[in-house]
C-alpha cells in the first residue's frame, strides 16, 4: 500500500481519445487515498511547462499519462526531483508499461498505484537525453522522419501504411560499428535497438535487456537483405526462438554506437538524434510504481 500524502496527474489529452481517457482516470482516481492535482494537456508543446509547474508544487508522485513517446520526453525532468513515477499506459504500443507488468487498462494501471509498491530503475541514455525504453535505428525512424506532413490526417491509416511500403522498398541494410571499450565490432545489419527493456513496438524483442540490469543493450539484426529483418519480426510476434538466429547483442555501462551512413534514432518512438551516438545506462536514477506481486 502507498503512503503518498501528494500527487500531480499529467495526461497527454491531445486526440478525443486522450481527453476521454483523462476523465476516466480522474474517476478511477476518487478512491485514491490522497489528493491529485490533475492536468489535461491538449498540445504536446505544453506537456514539459505543464510538468514544470506540477513540480513546483512539490508533489511526491507524478502520474504521467500517454504513450511511450509522452514518458520518454518527460522522464528528464523527473531525475533527481525526489519523485516516483507512476505511469498510465495510454498508447499503442505502451512497451514501457510492459516491462514493468503494469496492467494496460486504466482501472488497472490506477490500481496498481494504489496498491503497488516502489521500485528503483534504470533509465536509457542516448548521449544526455534520457529514455525509458527503446531507442531504434533502421526502418521505423526512416518512416518517422520522411512521413509527409499530414498524410495520416488526411489519408488515414492506409495511407501512413502505404507511405511504410514505399519505404520499405527503399530500405537498405547499413553498416553498425559498436565500441564497447575493447575496439569497433563492425557488421552489415538491418535494424538496431539500443534498449532499456524488452520491448519494442509492443513486442517482446530483447531478451537481455530489464529496467533494473545496471546495462544498457544494443541488440542487431544482423544480414545483408532485408528479409532477415522481415523474418525477425515474424518470429518476434509469434514469440518464437528463431528470433535469435538473426541477431547480435552487445552490452554494457557505456557503448559507442555510429553507422554507414549516418542514420536517425527514434527514442520511444520520436525521432530525437541521429547517429554516431553514445547509447549508456543511468543505473538506479527513478522509482516508479509497480504492481506489488511483480
């Protein structure tokens, strides 16, 4: 059970499904033992102004609500504040809630708050930016970045998954040089995910990457032709162990990561740098809350 006396609820509200989800976790609230000052925030732009102000008012949790992209960029703001996260999984993917056995449904997420105990994590650092999850590199953040504005607005889902064709038949494997303190490993790869957790895009993907490993994880999918890839993510979703055939995995405190050519890396979903990058691990730097038998 928690003894928190204060918190602040910041909900990413910008779609009617994000300010639908706001009052049912304010409802889902009311029986929380403790006051919540609760913030609806419809243009993203608002969100760390938003969080800035909820902290000044000295709260001992923070309740943040979106996807991952949302906790992603939120979360630096939260280190070293004397805080505990707590996190309502409103996404798609929610890969962070995930990895912390969080239940995906807000009755559920708000539950385990109430009842859940504190837990002492590891966050991901992409040179000195935070992350919570998964930081990628290969076809995904090629999509992000070149994707017209709009073209979801307007076309909708068939037409954000055509423009997702048209790049894939222009996706070439690149070349991954990794540095972890014992000289440059190079191969040709597909796809690249530096990683805080075990999943990504909703799947489980990274066996050896946890919130609490004190390493961060840089998994490959190593191959010439993009059918690796696309096998790769076949046996991923199905959960097979052939999903290990095609990959590579590199760990550490610290690794130094480029390519060939220099690409973009979406961090939880944002496309937020590009390579060559240091991916590292703040080890133990944010409590956030879990369910208690987890």
């Amino acid at each position: 059970m928690t003894d928190f006396t204060s918190a602040a609820l910041i909900v990413n509200a910008k779609s009617r499904k994000g300010q639908r989800l706001f009052r049912r976790a304010c409802a889902a609230m009311d029986g929380l033992p403790f006051p919540v000052d609760a913030h609806a925030v419809e243009d993203p732009d608002d969100l760390e102004a938003t969080v800035a102000r909820a902290l000044a008012k000295k709260p001992q949790l923070v309740i943040l609500g979106g996807g991952d992209g949302t906790i992603s960029g939120l979360v630096d703001l939260l280190v070293g504040k004397d805080v505990v996260l707590g996190v309502l999984p409103l996404g798609t993917a929610n890969s962070f809630a995930r990895t912390l056995g969080l239940p995906l449904d807000v009755p559920g997420a708000v539950e385990a708050i109430r009842t859940g105990r504190r837990k002492r994590i590891d966050l991901g650092m992409i040179d000195n930016d935070y992350f919570a999850n998964c930081a990628a590199m290969g076809i995904s953040p090629q999509i992000a970045e070149t994707v017209p504005h709009n073209l979801k607005k307007v076309l909708g889902r068939v037409g954000y998954l055509g423009w997702a064709a048209y790049q894939f038949a222009r996706f070439k494997p690149f070349t991954l040089i990794v540095d972890d303190g014992s000289g440059e490993k190079r191969m040709r790869v597909t796809e690249v995910r530096m990683s805080n957790g075990p999943y990504h895009g909703g799947t489980w993907l990274v066996d050896d990457a946890a919130v609490d490993s004190g390493e961060i994880v840089v998994q490959a999918v190593v191959g010439h032709y993009k059918r690796r890839l696309v096998r790769n993510w076949a046996a991923s979703f199905v959960g097979s162990s052939a999903r290990h055939h095609d990959t590579v995995t590199f760990r550490g405190k610290s690794l130094r990561v480029a390519t060939e050519p220099p690409l973009p890396i979406s961090i939880d979903g944002e496309v937020l740098a590009h390579t060559p990058v240091t991916a590292r691990i703040a080890a133990g730097v944010i409590e956030v809350m879990v369910p208690a038998e987890s």
